[in-house]
C-alpha cells in the first residue's frame, strides 16, 4: 500500500515508517476496541510510525474517546438504571426471587414482607413463567431457579407482589428498584476542555525530557492551549498533583541547580526492558541489531541522568589527578561501554574524559549551574 491506513497519507512524505508485526497487529487490534475504530492491518504492513504510536498511545485513546463521549473502556458514558439484585451478592433466604431486594422493614410493612416458597408447584409455575416472559428478568430469574434446584429447600424467599407481577408479565414494583443516591458526590469536577488541554501538557513533557522544565512553566504550557477559552490553567498544587497522579513513580519534582519544583523523569531500567521485550522482533538481523543498540542507548542515558552532582562545589583539579578519580563520576554501564570500546595505552584516560564529555552531552540543561560549566567536564 502506498498510503498510511492510519492518516491516509503517503508512505513516501519523509516521515519515518515502520513494518508492523504479528505482536503490532495484536496491540493495533486491541486499540481498535477502545476507541471504537476499525483499522484494519496485516503482519508486514509498512504505516507511518508516529502514527501508529498516537494511535495506540493510552493518552490519544482517553483523549479521543473523550471528545466522542465515550469512557476510557470505550463504552457510552450515559448511565444505566440498575436493580440492587444486580450489585449485590444474591442470598435465597434474604432476598426476594424476583427483585432481588431484602425486607428492609423487616416484616413490619406488609408490602414489603418476605414469603418464603413452600411448594414445588410454586417452583414448576416459575419456572413456565420464564419461558413465557422470555426477557432480561426472564433470564435472571430462570438463572437464580436453575442454580438453586430446590426453592424449599434452599429457604428461598420473594414478596408476593413482585410474584403477582411477574406472572402476569409485568416490571418489578417501583418500591423495589434501586433509588438514586441523593448523597452529592465530593471531589473536583472534571472539565474535559481543561483536561484535554492537561493531557496534551503531559505529552510535551515527555517530550521534552532533556530539559530542565519546572511546575510553573508547565502551567504556562497549559495556559497556551487554553488561549481563546473562557477556561483557566491548572493551579500549582493541582498541577504538582495531577502530574504525579499521571506518571507515578516514573516522575520526580525536586530542586536542581537552584530551580525549585523541575520535573524530571526517572527512566527506570525495568521499564525499558520491559518495552524492548513487547514490541516485535525486527525481520532482519541488521534491523534488530540496531534495535538492541537503541535500548542499551536508553539504559545508559538513564543511568546518567540518576547522577547527581552538586553544583555548590566545583572540584578542584588535584582531584582528578589521576584517571580513576575521574572514572569515578561515570555510571557502571557507560564505564563499561567505554572500556569495552577503548584499548592500548591510556585507555583509562579515554573512558575518563570522553565518558565525561558523553555525560555533558546527554544532560546539557539539568547539569550546568550559574557559571554555565558542567561540573564534571574538563577534568583530564
């Protein structure tokens, strides 16, 4: 195919590509679910690969779903009258055969008076009467018949007028539906403009990782997409809260280099394990090679942005008078990449300075304090 099913547009308009697999048209299958869609793709499909990564993305799918009016199950939100028997675990001598519902005046009002079944008849004309009514409360009942065998003996109970109107294929009496809670529902309400907006807030900053973004220019962010609605940004305590809630513990909001409240994302070596090993094998050695390359990139990156430094102090140079005290600000794994690449003499030196440079290069905005120098560069 020569256009993207995706977005329709040509594979050929410089945007990188990608082939999907057997895995890939699983996830695209399963996303085709939520949001209600019907993409249809085969093992060996070429489509544009951001846009397969929108398109499954769990934020895209809750956005658009949003928009369309449907939860993030994809499902309508519109609500659905419920009976009590369907919430409730079902007692045969606690609860009426039919709603469902117990004696909540405990026998002191007559309409509301549990009889319990004494006869087989009464089981056998239940029983025809399901087949008759033939509807959802047919079913229900029919199910509650079956699985008990014995009405009597198993100390079934129902109020006589829920029997009544069962036979003569009537609803269960309105006293004995469930009522609407009149208990106001607590906690912020939710604005799907400002939501929206928030979503797309968290998208740029997972975008943005490298820098060095604070709480306060995230509102700000938020703030641009709102322009030209009568909706205002997050405050800074929702915000804090609200960021945290979406990424958990992948998320970090400290203080670095006299910043207060960056946010920062903890790259942990699980997760990106564990996304190495759910996409699908590439159809070539060459291509998973590269892929492989990809992922030890992303370890290596992680483990430098857990280094902390301390900007208070810029160390003197006897203290990195020798290769080793200069080694010694390296992570393990970017150490180790190095002196599997560098040999012949001085290759202590080599890790020491290029793996240095590597570390400036990688955190070029969260390592520089007021002088504007990394503190670990020009050691060797």
């Amino acid at each position: 195919m020569d256009d993207c099913v995706f977005c329709g547009k040509s594979l050929g308009n410089g945007e990188p590509t990608t082939t999907v697999g057997a895995k890939g048209c699983d996830g695209i299958s399963k996303a085709n679910d939520v949001r209600q869609a019907d993409i249809s793709v085969a093992p060996g499909q070429v489509v544009h690969t951001n846009c397969r990564k929108d398109f499954c993305s769990k934020l895209s799918i809750e956005r658009d779903n949003r928009k369309r009016g449907y939860d993030c199950a994809g499902a309508s939100s519109g609500t659905v009258r419920a009976r009590r028997s369907g919430s409730l675990a079902f007692d045969y001598s606690q609860h009426c055969l039919f709603c469902g519902t117990p004696d909540k005046y405990q026998g002191r009002e007559k309409t509301h008076k549990l009889i319990p079944v004494r006869t087989t008849d009464f089981q056998s004309k239940v029983t025809e009467s399901c087949v008759k009514r033939n509807d959802a409360l047919a079913e229900t009942v029919k199910a509650r018949v079956e699985f008990a065998q014995d009405l009597h003996a198993a100390d079934a109970v129902y109020h006589n007028v829920c029997s009544v109107n069962f036979r003569t294929g009537k609803q269960i009496p309105r006293q004995f539906l469930t009522v609407p809670s009149k208990r106001p529902k607590y906690g912020r309400p939710v604005d799907d403009t400002r939501n929206d907006a928030f979503l797309q807030v968290a998208e740029y900053l997972k975008a943005h990782d490298e820098e060095q973004t604070t709480i306060q220019d995230l509102i700000e962010k938020m703030g641009e997409l709102l322009a030209g609605t009568d909706c205002t940004p997050y405050g800074f305590t929702y915000m804090k809260e609200c960021i945290q809630k979406q990424f958990g513990q992948d998320i970090a909001i400290a203080e670095i280099n006299g910043k207060e409240n960056v946010v920062t994302f903890r790259h942990r070596a699980s997760a990106i394990i564990h996304e190495f090993h759910q996409r699908e094998k590439e159809t070539t050695s060459e291509a998973e090679k590269m892929r492989l390359i990809e992922t030890a990139a992303k370890l290596i990156k992680s483990d430098v942005k857990l280094v902390e430094q301390s900007i208070d102090m810029y160390p003197c140079s006897t203290e990195f008078s020798a290769p080793e005290e200069a080694m010694s600000f390296l992570p393990e794994s970017l150490k180790l990449l190095l002196q599997t690449l560098f040999v012949g003499r001085d290759a202590d030196r080599k890790v020491g300075s290029v793996g240095q440079a590597i570390m400036q290069a990688i955190r070029p905005r969260a390592t520089t304090g007021n002088s504007g120098k990394d503190t670990w560069t020009q050691c060797l």
